[in-house]
C-alpha cells in the first residue's frame, strides 16, 4: 500500500482509507461481525486512515467502528471524525458543543485522541462563526493533545478558500469533486497546497452515482447527472466492466491529493476497492464512459446556503 504524506502534518496516510458512512447504514444495515471482519481486511491491506462522524447512523458508525479496532494497535491506524452535525438539519458549532462532542467521540472510539477533526457539512451554517468560534475551539483541544489535527468539511468548493485565507487549517475533505463525472478539485488543488493543507478526497463513486447499486432516494444530484451516470453503467455493463472498479481506478490515479476516503462496510467491498490499486481496465472503455458523461462534467448540485455555494 502506497502512502503519502497528508499536507504538512507529517501523518503518513494510505492513498486508499477506509470512509465510515456506511458504517452508520447510509446504504444499508451493517452488523458488528461485519465490520469487524472488514476493517480487520482493511488493516491487512495497509490502509491506515479511518474516517467516521456522530452525524452517521446517529453516532452508529463511531460506536461501530470503535468496537471494531479496540483489538488493534492504536499506533496501527489513524483516526478521524467530526463535529457540528449531530443528525439530519440537526446543526450546532459553538465552542461548548464541539468540545463535548469531541469528547463524546473519544468515548465511542474507544480513544484518548483523534488523529483529524473535521467541522461537518460548514456550507450549512454561517461561515464566519466557524472561523471565529468553532475552529479556535478545536485548537484547544488541540493544544491539549486530544486531536492532532483540525479541518473543515463540505461539499462546495467555495467554503475552503473562504475558510484559509482567514485561518490556518492542517486538512480539508471535500466529497464526490474528484470522479469520473466531476475534476472541479484539481482546480483547486494548487490553492490548497500554497496553504500546506492536506487534502482528503472522499466519495469517488458519487455516493453510488458511479456504481452498480440503486442510487439512494435522498440522493442530491439533478436528474441529468442520474440519467448520464446510468448511461455510463449500463455501457461498463455491457462490456463486462464494473464502473465502480473504473471509477476507484481513475481517482486512485491522482496524485495531487494524499489520499482517497471510500466507503466500505463489508468485507467483499474492502477486496473490490483494492483491486482499484491494481486492475487496469481498457483505456477504450474510459474514454467512451467520459464521452457519455461529457455533457455533466462538472455539474454539481446544491448544498448548504446559498452564500456557500
């Protein structure tokens, strides 16, 4: 497993982590054993990033995955969670609130420290209470060795600018910006690295946009995004291809960010996202899924207020 230094933190991360939402049963119920089994796959494998939230399932995923590697060395993994969302529309940033959710992840992780801590989903919030109250919270705890790290989250592009020209962060995690039907990260990338950030890209399936599951109700994208991504899987379908393999092929191929967060849950998909690292899937076949998904390219979607978009 390749790693790759994460900014300027000095963690050496896998360019391949282990995303927890699925955990939480974003996708569908998980059990205990389960998740066990894969992320005892995952470590295996080499992948040492492990990220997760109280927002998915409700604090489930946090207990689950805390469960899962109480058995592992800590010093084998790193951990990351967030704070700020604690449910849907269920929002609170102030100082207060994230120090006790903080420690309220502590417990569930079965840790004395987070390895990253993220500011949830900020577009949905005033972002200048993050930068004045919320981020300099989590600067204590960092000060106090309860987290190593301190990050924002989100889905537009706009709030990481907005935050970093005012304060300093160690890591970012945008989602879903770095796929076969959407590059709008590389763009930023030269930003972000001017601000020795270290770059987390998450969900490069789209959250099953690009994958041969049922895309989710709640599912944001705009029925032309749907209609071409089905498009594109149908066509891998007929060809003998797994769009979700080509997908995790193409993100896993992008060296400017440090590393790539995939969903897991079981341990059939810890094998399938690691053939990623390995299969080489014609170069035909891509060409003609990016010509299907040409006239989407780039479109993104509504998140959070109007002003963070």
């Amino acid at each position: 497993m390749e790693t790759r230094t994460l900014g300027n933190t000095g963690l050496e991360v896998s360019v391949l982590s282990f995303g927890g939402s699925s955990l939480g049963g974003a996708f569908g119920e998980v059990t205990q054993a389960s998740a066990d089994r894969a992320i005892g796959l995952a470590l295996e494998a080499g992948i040492n990033l492990f990220d997760t939230a109280p927002h998915y399932g409700v604090t489930k995923a946090e207990t689950v995955l805390g469960l899962a590697l109480q058995n592992h060395p800590r010093d084998s993994y790193l951990l990351s969670s967030k704070c700020g969302q604690y449910g849907p529309g269920n929002f609170d940033f102030s100082a207060e609130r994230v120090t006790r959710s903080v420690e309220e992840s502590l417990q569930r992780l079965r840790t004395d420290h987070l390895d990253l801590i993220f500011c949830h989903d900020i577009e949905f919030v005033d972002i200048q209470s993050i930068v004045d109250v919320t981020l300099p919270a989590l600067f204590k705890l960092k000060e106090q060795g309860k987290v190593r790290c301190v990050g924002v989250s989100g889905f537009p592009l706009k709030i990481f600018p907005t935050v970093l020209d005012q304060i300093g962060l160690d890591v970012v995690l945008a989602y879903c910006h770095y796929t076969l039907q959407n590059q709008r990260l590389n763009a930023l990338v030269p930003y972000l690295r001017s601000k020795g950030v270290g770059i987390i890209n998450a969900a490069p399936l789209g959250m099953r946009l690009l994958s041969n599951k049922p895309i989710p109700d709640w599912h944001p994208a705009q029925p032309e995004i749907r209609e071409a991504t089905t498009q594109a899987r149908l066509y891998c379908e007929a060809h003998g291809v797994d769009i979700s393999q080509l997908a995790i092929e193409f993100a896993l191929e992008n060296k400017e960010v440090d590393t790539t967060l995939l969903g897991i849950a079981a341990p059939d998909e810890v094998e399938r996202n690691l053939q990623g690292l390995t299969s080489s899937i014609p170069t035909e076949i891509r060409n003609e899924v990016l010509r299907i998904l040409e006239p989407v390219r780039d479109r993104v979607w509504h998140s959070g207020r109007t002003e963070n978009n």
